[in-house]
C-alpha cells in the first residue's frame, strides 16, 4: 500500500526492540502526548470536530499455545475502559518472527481500540493490515471514513525485461530461498521486491 502523509512522528528502535511509525494527513490535527518503545499516545480533532485520543501499541499461529491468563489484565483493561477493537481487513496477523515454516511464529500484536462514542463518529472506521516488508511488524491503517483507495494489480511480467543482462540476475537473488524468508508472506514480499527492482 502505497501512503502519502503530510506529517509523521517517529520513536527509534532501541536494541533490538522494533521503533514506531505514525503517519497522517493535514486534514487531521494530532498531537502527541506521550509514547515509549511500545506505544504512541495522541489527541486528535478531525475536520473540527471534538478531540479524541488514539493510542496505537490471542490470535497466533506457531510457538507455545496462546495463553489467556498471561492476557487477563489487556481484557480487563478494556472491559474497564468500555474499549471495542476495530474491524480490520488484510492479513491476519501484525506480527511475524520472520522464520521458516516449521519454526514461524505469527501473532496480532498491533490493534485499534475505539470507544463507543468514537464508534458512533465514525461508523464506517476501517483498520487496514498491510504487508510487513522492513519490518517484522505489518503496518496498520486507520481509514476515517473506511474508504480504500483503489490501488493498481500485481504487476505483469514483460517478456522485455528478458533482454536486460541484470534480469536474472534480480530474479534469482529474490527468489532464491534465504534464512528467514520462507513464511506466510515471502511469496507477496518476493513479488513485491522484484517489480521495484525490476
């Protein structure tokens, strides 16, 4: 999904630990609060409406079963606070170790949560999951208005490319299988990398 924003916020990985992204339009007044390594907290006002606040921080596959008991106090949280996640379309998971298949672990780490007074504001709210690309954590996009751009198809391959030298050369440096790069998504990030190359 390509994105164009207007302004973005930014806290740097530390260690290991993944940084965090926050992108949006002029058409959206936000300003942040506080954050850390894991979440980003903001006050927003869109198209002058009423300020809100947006905080952007069981389902897995692979690893040790998912426990419910580790999760007890994230659900009490938000029977406390009367939060409701948001519908979300794209993959189903935000969250990958990046291993091969045997030893892959998925999770949905990353969420949108809303009150129902937001909900009633914008009831057509839509949460897009991306592809995860640069990152071991997919993208999540908040559409307003839950409209999605239509965006241009998989690209097709032209039998021009074939006389360029440097052809397979690409072709072979992305698809050969590489340490961590055999999951659920390698086929659609493959794809992806070779059309910017090619």
């Amino acid at each position: 999904m390509k994105m164009k924003m207007d302004n973005g916020f930014y806290v740097d990985p530390i260690g290991l630990a993944s940084g965090l992204a926050l992108w949006w339009n002029n058409e959206i007044k936000l300003s942040v609060l506080q954050y850390d390594k894991n979440f980003v907290d903001t006050i927003i006002s869109f198209n002058g409406e009423d300020e809100w606040f947006v905080t952007s921080p069981n389902e897995k596959y692979g690893g040790s079963q998912f426990d419910q008991n580790n999760a007890k106090w994230y659900f009490e949280f938000l029977e406390r606070s009367y939060l409701m996640e948001l519908h979300s379309k794209g993959g189903a998971y935000t969250w990958s170790n990046q291993r091969s298949e045997e030893e892959e672990i998925c999770e949905k780490l990353d969420r949108v949560l809303s009150s129902l007074e937001w909900g009633f504001l914008f009831p057509k709210a839509l949460v897009v999951v991306d592809i995860a690309v640069a990152s071991d954590h997919a993208p999540i996009v908040l559409l307003i208005n839950g409209i999605m751009k239509k965006f241009k198809k998989d690209f097709k391959f032209e039998s021009r490319w074939t006389l360029e030298n440097e052809c397979s050369d690409i072709v072979k440096e992305e698809w050969t299988p590489k340490e961590g790069r055999h999951n659920r998504s390698f086929f659609r990030i493959n794809l992806r990398r070779t059309r910017v190359k090619l």
